[in-house]
C-alpha cells in the first residue's frame, strides 16, 4: 500500500491520465506476490463530468458523492446505481463512514478486529489529514441537537480517503461489518 498525492489541475486531462497510470499500476509484497486495485471510488463532488469520464474507463472505477446528511444521517452506502452509460454512482453516508473510520483507529490491539495497519512510508500529514475532523453537538435553529462533523484543520483528504477505502472494502464484502 503506498500513499500518493497527486498534484494538478482536475480540468486538465494531464492529472487524470498520470491517476489512471496509479490506479492500473502493479505493485508487489515483501514476499513477491503480486497486487493491482481491485475497486477504485472517485468522488465526484467537484468536477463531475470529468469524474464520469474517467469512471467509464473501468469498470473497477465507480463514482461516489456523499449524501445531503443536513437533516438526517444516511445509511453509509447506497445500491450502486448506473446513472450513465458506463457510469455507476454510490452515495456515501458520510457521518456513518466518518464514525466508522474513528471506531477503528480506537482499536489498540494488534490482534483485534479491525485494527488498522499502516505502513511506516505514510507521512506524518498524512495522520494529520486522517484525524482532521471532530463529532460537535450541535443545536439547529428549530431547537433540535444533532451532531455533525467539523474540521479541525484545513486539510482532510486523508480522512475521505480512508472512507472511501472503507466502502471500496464493503462494496466488495471484504470486511463483513462496518
């Protein structure tokens, strides 16, 4: 597993062709097995018809969004739905995954399940990035609490990033229960 950050401009076919380049790539273990992305979610909350574009490429390549959550919290994952020719959209419940996410980082034990390895390569903004948001109560302007989640620094890519490999992992059932 290894942590790339690619930088550029999404409207720009340059950033897309050196990620697609990443996402096809073969890579090995300390033991020489080989290993290539098996499943490859692409948020397209900004820059949509390029993200479409680029799904279509792949069929391994599916098209996320996460879910409006403004007046209540959505199951993590929606079906998959075909909403364009060679194009598959899941809705991400974002507060759930974000949960989810901070429910395994608290796991401590190495042998638990769930436990989150990670490779000693990853920079520390990376763990900044992971950890960049925090659950709030909050009270709406009709006096109801709700709880949502705010960052805390600027950058969080990490952590959508790790949210989105969760559902990749949930969307293919390797992990029985989130």
């Amino acid at each position: 597993m290894k942590h790339v950050v690619l930088q550029g401009n999404t409207a720009e076919s340059e950033i897309w062709g050196r990620l697609y380049r990443e996402l096809k790539a073969i890579f090995y273990t300390t033991s020489g097995r080989k290993l290539q992305s098996t499943l490859n979610l692409v948020d397209s909350g900004f820059n949509t018809e390029r993200v479409y574009n680029f799904v279509r490429l792949d069929k391994r390549f599916i098209a996320t969004k996460g879910a409006s959550e403004t007046t209540s919290k959505k199951e993590f994952l929606s079906p998959l739905k075909r909403i364009a020719k060679g194009v598959s959209l899941c809705v991400i419940g974002t507060y759930t995954g974000k949960a989810e996410v901070f429910r395994l980082l608290s796991v401590e034990k190495k042998d638990m399940s769930g436990y989150c390895h990670f490779p000693k390569s990853y920079p520390f903004e990376y763990f900044e990035q992971l950890t960049s948001e925090k659950i709030v109560k909050t009270t709406t302007p009709n006096g109801y609490k709700t709880y949502r989640w705010v960052k805390v620094r600027e950058r969080n890519e990490g952590l959508d990033l790790f949210v989105l490999n969760l559902a990749a992992a949930k969307l293919l059932k390797v992990i029985d229960k989130i």
